[in-house]
C-alpha cells in the first residue's frame, strides 16, 4: 500500500512539472538585484502611466533621520521620490485604482485598526 501511495505522489510530481514546464505563456521573473538594504515594504505601482515604488520608510531605517516612519513613493524614471506622508504609521501597502492612490497602513506594528490613505 505504502508503495502505491509513492508511486501516486511520484506521477503527480511528474505531471505538475510537465504542465509547469509545457506552458510557456507564463511570465518570466528576473531578479536583477538590490535596490537599498533594509528597506521594507515596498510595492510598484502605475499610475498615470508611470511606475513607482512605494516604500514604507521605518523609524530603524539607516537613512531615516526623521526620527519617525512615514511613507512615500519613487519616481522609478527619475529615481526622485515624492513628499513623504503617513508619519507615524507602518506596515504600509499601495495600489491604483482609475485616477487614485491608495495607501493602507496600521498605527502601530501590531496594531488592529487600519487607516487608508488616498490621493
């Protein structure tokens, strides 16, 4: 019994990576390196035609001399980023939805309430 079980599991091993390696309409994703160390939560959005990178800068950050979080986005052309907002919050996500910004963020790091920023 043991056996048929291994042989099932083996097959199905076999035909998942038959069908992944078959379908060559998947994306492919490059890993092209680095862009600062230490920074965390960050999402690529498009808005008006245009990507960005939102960054969730924390208070540890090296770079950071605020002396609090905040938020803010790169111009990924330009490299510049935009005026940082949200201070005093974490754990930040972005998305575009039509002609708007969405930034939802907590107050504290274990925090239950949820405030959502929008453009």
């Amino acid at each position: 019994m043991k056996k048929l079980i291994v042989g099932f599991i083996v097959i199905a091993i076999i035909m998942m990576a038959y069908i992944s390696l078959g379908n060559t309409n998947k994306p492919v994703i490059k890993k092209l390196g680095t862009i600062d160390c230490d920074l965390v939560e960050t999402t690529p959005v498009v808005f008006r035609n245009r990507v960005y990178r939102y960054e969730y800068v924390r208070e540890g950050y090296k770079p950071n001399l605020t002396g609090d979080s905040y938020s803010r986005f790169i111009d990924h052309g330009s490299g510049e980023p935009t005026t940082a907002f949200a201070e005093g919050y974490h754990l930040g996500s972005a998305f575009v939805e039509g002609d708007s910004v969405y930034v939802t963020a907590v107050d504290i790091w274990d925090g239950e309430h949820i405030v959502m920023f929008v453009s």
